[in-house]
C-alpha cells in the first residue's frame, strides 16, 4: 500500500467525486473505490472514565514539555484521540 501525500490524496478525491472513479492510464482502466473507512473516537465519546482522565494529564505533560511513556501516546493514538 502506498500512503498518498496531500496533493496526490486531494487530486484522488476529486477524481472519485467528479468523474465516478475510473481513470485511464496507459490504455488501462481503473476503478477507484473505498474498501476500509477508518474508526474514530472523539473525546466525548470515550466511554472509560479513567482513560479520559490520563488522556488529559498526558496531553498536559507533553504541552509542559514533562515526560511521559510512548505506550500512552501509542494507546490514544490507536483510540483516535491523538
């Protein structure tokens, strides 16, 4: 799989909100579609408490330049609040 940058995703999405996603390339057609659409959670939507609670006291010792543990970063990134 390869990650489109920014100019490269938005001329994708135009392509597949104007003109059906097919395009043409070397006399081949292609189809573009969506397969996976991503999970997100807002922070009003996080149901447990305690992890609202260390999402906060991280992102406020990452903001005071305090340490922190990379498993929490990691966590909260995989939960969509990062």
């Amino acid at each position: 799989m390869k990650k489109l940058k920014e100019k490269e995703a938005s001329l994708i999405k135009d392509i597949i909100h104007e003109n059906d996603a097919v395009i043409e390339m070397d006399d081949k057609r292609y189809y573009l579609s969506l397969i996976e659409e991503p999970e997100q959670i807002k922070n009003n939507d996080i149901k447990c408490e305690e992890f609202k609670e260390k999402v906060k006291t991280t992102k406020q010792n990452i903001l005071k330049g305090k340490r922190f543990i990379i498993d929490d970063i990691v966590e909260m990134m995989d939960q969509g609040v990062l």
